[in-house]
C-alpha cells in the first residue's frame, strides 16, 4: 500500500471513530455494561494509548530503530495480512495488559475527542517524514505479533481503530435496548 493510501485509510478510521462518538448520546458512549468490559468511552481512551507510544517512536531518529531492532527480515504484509495476523494472535492472548488498559476517559466527550484528533493527527504528521522504503525497512515490536514493519505497525493501527469502532458500535447500542 503506498503511503497516501496508509494516510488516507488511517485518517477515514480515525473519522469513524469520531463520527460515531459524536452521533452517540454521552450516557450512551460511557455505559459500561458491567466492570470487566470497556464502554464505548474506554475503547477510545484504549486507542489513544495505543497510538501514543508510536509517536514517541516515530519522533525519533530513524537510527533509532536500526540500532534497537534492526531491519525487516520480511516484506511488509498486505492489509489483509495483518489482520490475519493480529486474529491469530488474538486467540492467544488475554487481551490488552499494563499501559494499553484504558485509563479512565475524560469525561467530557468533547476534551475526549480533541485527544483522539491531536493523538491520531500527530501519527499522521509523523508519516510525512517517512519514504515508503523506510516505512518497509524498519521495523516496531508489536506486543502480541512480534516485529512489524513501520508500514505493517500502521495497517495495523488502521485496523485496530476499526476493531474498536465496531466494539463502540455494540457498547453504545446497548442502551438503547435496555
């Protein structure tokens, strides 16, 4: 995928998310059914924390990554490759642990979304700087699927928001039938 197309995708994912929060009565978007499963609030504040640890990186040297984990021993997946990917490892997994549980959301949606826009828009402005060869050349750990390249960490991201937003979708219309 060249990189106005990743650009595009990500920032059409990040526009769901919003569109949806902002077409949400608030007491919809924050109910929690029950303790152990996040409101539709919660899977944004996962996605802001999801994203935040990839500007840090992002900001830095491309040096960086070379030095801490090297090149890509693989071409970069496919769209559908990553998903594939992120679905086998989710079925090993316990789900989201340490920073990537949400904190609480602000509960002003309005101070909510700003940070997802700020967070998400920083991401992008980040890719700007980036060649599509290096977006294929460096690589980030993924937690749960090892190494990625910067482009698959990306495609990623873009999926991830779309796991969440239709997780968002299921939360929020649970008030409804209540």
């Amino acid at each position: 995928m060249n990189k106005t197309t990743l650009i595009d995708l990500l920032q059409e994912r990040f526009a769901e998310v919003k569109a949806l929060a902002n077409a949400t009565p608030q007491e919809a978007f924050y109910f929690k059914p029950s303790d152990n499963i996040w409101s539709a609030a919660e899977n944004v504040q996962h996605l802001i924390q999801s994203v935040q640890p990839l500007n840090r990186l992002l900001g830095r040297p491309k040096s960086y990554f070379a030095e801490k984990w090297g090149y890509a021993t693989h071409s970069s997946r496919t769209y559908e490759g990553v998903v594939d990917n992120y679905h086998a490892a989710l079925t090993k997994s316990i789900g989201a642990t340490g920073a990537f549980v949400p904190l609480a959301p602000n509960p002003d949606l309005r101070l909510l979304l700003d940070e997802f826009t700020q967070t998400n828009d920083a991401l992008v402005n980040h890719l700007t700087d980036w060649t599509e060869e290096e977006l294929d050349k460096y690589v980030i750990p993924h937690p749960l699927m090892g190494p990625l390249t910067v482009g698959e960490m990306m495609l990623f991201t873009a999926y991830h928001t779309r796991h969440h937003l239709e997780i968002m979708e299921k939360r929020a219309s649970l008030v409804a039938r209540l």
